[in-house]
C-alpha cells in the first residue's frame, strides 16, 4: 500500500501518517488522542475516538502505534484500543482475549493481512494490521462487527489535524 509511508520533518504531532477514517464522513462525534512517552514526550501513537451513541462513549476506536510503543505488547494480550474503548463507554468487566485468526482482505491490487482478536466480551470486536511503514493499526468497535468494507474508508489523515 504505498500511500502508507513515514513523513519527514513534521514539526509536531505524530511522524507517520494517521490512518483513520475521515471525520468529514462520520456522522457521529469525533475525537483524537495523542499517545505520548512519559519519559520524552515523544508520539508513541494516536489513538481516534468515533461516537454514534449520542455522546455515551464511542462507537469505534482506531489506533495507530509506531514501532517501540509500549502499548503495542500489552502483558495480558488485550489491545490498548479495546481498554480505551471499555473505558470511555464505562464497562469495566474484565477481558480477554480467547483467540486470534490471520485472514487476507484484497484492497484492489493490494493483500492485506489483517489478525482477528477473538475476546471474552462478545460485544467487541478487534482486528489489527500492520503498515508497510511500521505502525501497527487496531480497530475496535463496540457492539458492531467489522466489515472487509471499512478496510476501503480507510485513509491518511492530513498531518496539520495533529499540529500544535
């Protein structure tokens, strides 16, 4: 996917492109997160927030880690998305994940090897894939399966969206 790369020289914000849905298409609310090092305050990741509960939590969840965060290899296996998410809608039922599936998506002339995430809590759902950059993306979703179709809604979002 060659749409998917670093960006050099981006003054603040995140070094690689944000890829997400475009907030313009959501019909819902919309927020975004800056996953920073403690240490350095560096971008370890953002993380997008997409509510169509009318303001009770989000609907789904897109991550976008780079190479090195921390949040990428959680102890216990479970995505720091589907924390994110549990959190924000106020369900603190312990999760795990039960099982993990690889499986091919076609974006046009392009393969996509998107892993499945299998969790106790049946209402989530979770898939995560890896960029030709290096930054691992994870979709979570709350009560709503994941499509091969959001897989084409997908896109970089503008670098100036996450300047300060």
């Amino acid at each position: 996917m060659a749409f998917l790369r670093r960006r050099s020289g981006t003054p603040a914000g995140p070094d690689f492109d944000v890829l997400a849905m475009d907030p313009g298409d959501w019909p819902g609310d919309f927020g975004a997160a800056l996953l920073a090092d403690p240490e350095d305050g560096s971008c370890q990741g953002i993380f997008l927030r997409y509510d169509l509960l009318a303001g009770r939590g989000p609907s789904m969840l897109i991550g976008n880690l780079c190479e090195g965060s921390p949040a990428r290899e959680p102890e216990d296996g479970v995505p720091f998305e589907v924390r994110q998410l549990l959190a924000a809608i106020g369900n603190d039922e312990p999760v795990g994940v039960v099982d993990t599936e690889d499986f091919p998506v076609m974006l046009g002339d392009d393969l996509l090897i998107v892993k499945k995430v299998k969790l106790s809590e049946s209402r989530v759902s979770c898939v995560q894939f890896g960029r030709s950059d290096g930054i691992q993306v994870t979709v979570t979703t709350w009560d709503r399966p994941i499509t091969d179709d959001l897989y084409k809604l997908l896109k970089p979002l503008p670098a100036e969206m996450f300047q300060a």
